[in-house]
C-alpha cells in the first residue's frame, strides 16, 4: 500500500448530486469544508460518458459506460477534471476513479469497433450474467480487450495525475488481469487500489477490499436478525486475511443510501456507533457524500435529486473529531487489538486499542438496552484519559466500570 493510505479514511463523491449543478467545478467548492473535517482520499464515481442505449431513468447509471478515455459532459470537461485533481492535491487530498471493468452500456464504442470483446448469448447477441439490464459483459478471454482496459486505466494516471483506483464489482474480474493492471498502472505512478469485493484471494492485487460481510451482519444485528457474536465471528474472519490486507468499513455508500435505505433507515439510533467502530476498528472508514449532515433521503440513482446542504452539518464535528483521532493516534491505524470481556456480550462491544504509549479505549451499546455497566480491568486502561467528544478527562487504572445508554458511544485516549 502507499504510504500515504495506510492511515487514510475515504470520502465517496456522488458528482451528479452533490450539487444542483452536478460539475466537477461546482464540488470543487467544497473542498476547503472537506479538508477541514479531516477527509483525505476523494474517490469520485465514474466519471465516464454514460450509454443512451437501454438506459435506465433520465441519466443513466455511472456504471453503465459508454467510453473508458472520455469525460462525461454532464459534468464537464477534461479540463474541469484536471483541474478538480489539481485543485485537490494542492490541498493536500488524493483523488481515485471509479473503474468500471467488468461491463460496459450497450453503445459502448467497443460493441461496434470489437463487438468479440464481449460475452454473447447462444444467439450471440450481447448479454449480462447478473441481471443489471442497462450493461452487456466483456470476455476476459480476449487478451486485447485486457490490453485495451489496462491502456485506458494508465490514460486516467499519465492524463490526470489521478492516485488510484476503486474497481467495481472487482470479484467479477479474473483475479490475474487485477495483478497485470496493477503492474501496469503502478510503473507510471505507485497507486492505491480499493476493490469492492469480499475475497481474501484479491489482496494480491488490491490494497484494500469491502466490509461487506461486516456491513451487511450489523444491519442485521439493528434488525434482530444477528447477535454480536456474529459479528465478532466475522471480524475473526477478516483477521485471517493476508498480511497487510485492509478493509473498508462503513455505514452508507451510494449503493446502500439509494436502495437499501439511509443510515438512520438501516442502524436507527445505533447508526454514529456503528460508524465509531468503523473509525476506531483495524481498517479504513468510508464517508459518503452528505453523510456529514447528515442526508436523510435515499438519493435517486438514475436521475438528477440534489443534496440539500442548507441544513445544518450536524454530523460534521462527529466526523472530524474521529479523523482527527485516527490521523494523530497510531494506535487507531497500526495497534494490536484487546477485545473486552463483557456481562453484556449480546449488547456491549468494547475494546482497547495500543501502538508504543498510545491507547485508545472504544466502548459501544449496539442495543437498545440502557444503563449497561461494563467493567475494564485491563492494564492498558491506566494513566490520563481524554474523552473524545466531551474533551474532559479522567484519571482511569484497570477495573474501571462504564455504564452506556441505548446507542451510546465512548472513545478515550491517553494523555499522559
């Protein structure tokens, strides 16, 4: 991984409705408010042309391309788009692309230039294996079509100076042309690549891989479907991944907020302690555009629904507070991990997290059971600690106990 990500955190631009505008130019305002929250890697969706054949809605879907070295117009030019990236790295952010590689739209200029780039039905007609209507599948055994892709990803590096990569629905891809393009594309510049896939296999191409399984057990544990012991099985699971592989963890992306419901639709109350963990936990967090208010609407996904930024950022402080946390204290990013012993296991979930003399203590009620008393006798709890959003501090030694209300949420750090 670069060295730049290891202790990053991610922010996911939805360009077509982070303003009423829906530019590259137009976000670019915000930048300023961005990097004061603390955000550091912008990853943009893509921002490709998109198909008119078979589309869906009045806009189409991102993920339905219609060229890989084009700049969709509705966001502007090239020129607007290096000079977001520029803009961007003047103020200290990385910015990724999202990379869509597995399919294309159906007017693509391949589908007629080299219609045998692509997967055909028993009529030979152009078809799509997951059922998404508005796309039609590449064949990854056409070794040209590999080539093309990895010359269109090197475009994006050598044209725009962009710093990485996140690779849709990677899994879907032959694992070996992830290897090839990451050689390829990292001879011109080192990059950061985000796969949203689940499969450990993938790290040997990717730096960092989705929480998915994570994502979708603690919605289920909001609903009553799961109990913390499962999650606590799946994070085992992570934890047995290779060397150096990191997850993204998060609580909205733009797949989740426009077809499975809002955070707050999701997780309810519990919804800024799941995302504490994901601030606090081994791995990387994802923001997604208007969460910092937080947006309360399922944005639509094909056509043009704009964030309303005339509200108050409730969020905003909540989040820099975490990012802050995350980028000053190593315990939060490189830390070995104890996890607490709880009379309240069903409920409670707490940890310390320790890298040389910092500590961090992270203690959530993911239930809807209040006063809950949990007691930490460890010998990392000792010294003085700083309570993250309260800023008072105390003087803690093991055998401390913690009481919690329904959805609370307490992070300390040692001070001295």
């Amino acid at each position: 991984m670069v060295p730049w990500a290891k202790d990053s955190n991610i922010y996911e631009v939805n360009i077509r409705q982070y303003t009423e505008e829906g530019s590259f130019l137009a976000f670019s305002k915000h930048l300023p408010r961005l990097k004061a929250m603390g955000v550091e890697i912008l990853w943009l969706m893509p921002i490709t042309p998109i198909s008119q054949k078979e589309r869906l809605g009045s806009l189409g879907s991102y993920y339905a391309c219609s060229s890989y070295t084009r700049i969709n117009p509705e966001f502007g030019s090239l020129n607007d788009f290096k000079q977001l990236v520029e803009t961007a790295h003047q103020l200290g952010f990385k910015l990724i692309i999202d990379w869509v590689a597995n399919h294309t739209g159906w007017d693509h200029h391949w589908t007629f230039e080299h219609p045998d780039w692509y997967v055909k039905d028993a009529n030979g007609v152009f078809t799509e294996v997951n059922g998404w209507k508005d796309v039609i599948d590449l064949d990854y055994r056409q070794a040209n079509m590999r080539q093309a892709m990895i010359k269109a990803m090197q475009y994006w590096v050598r044209e725009c100076d962009i710093d990485g990569f996140r690779c849709d629905m990677a899994h879907l891809v032959p694992l070996d042309f992830w290897v090839h393009a990451r050689k390829e594309c990292d001879a011109i510049k080192p990059l950061f690549w985000l796969a949203e896939c689940d499969e450990p296999a993938y790290h040997q191409a990717f730096d960092v891989s989705y929480a998915w399984n994570w994502m979708h057990t603690t919605e289920k544990i909001s609903k009553g479907a799961a109990s913390l012991n499962d999650l606590r099985n799946n994070l085992h699971s992570y934890s047995q991944y290779p060397y150096n592989a990191t997850k993204l963890y998060f609580t909205s992306n733009h797949d989740e907020n426009s077809w499975n419901g809002t955070e707050q639709e999701k997780y309810g109350f519990t919804a800024k302690a799941w995302w504490v963990f994901s601030a606090t936990w081994q791995g990387i967090p994802l923001i997604y555009s208007g969460q910092e208010i937080p947006n309360q609407r399922r944005l639509l996904f094909f056509d043009k629904d704009a964030i309303d930024w005339k509200q108050p950022f409730v969020m905003e402080p909540f989040f820099q507070s975490l990012l802050s946390l995350r980028k000053t204290n190593k315990a939060l990013s490189l830390g070995e991990t104890f996890v607490l012993p709880s009379d309240h296991s069903g409920e409670l979930m707490g940890y310390l997290r320790k890298h040389g003399q910092e500590v961090v203590l992270v203690l959530l009620n993911l239930s809807n059971k209040n006063a809950l008393k949990i007691r930490v006798d460890h010998p990392w709890l000792n010294g003085l600690f700083e309570s993250l959003f309260s800023d008072l501090q105390y003087a803690f030694q093991p055998g401390e106990s913690f009481e919690l209300m329904a959805g609370d949420y307490l992070v300390y750090h040692l001070v001295s």
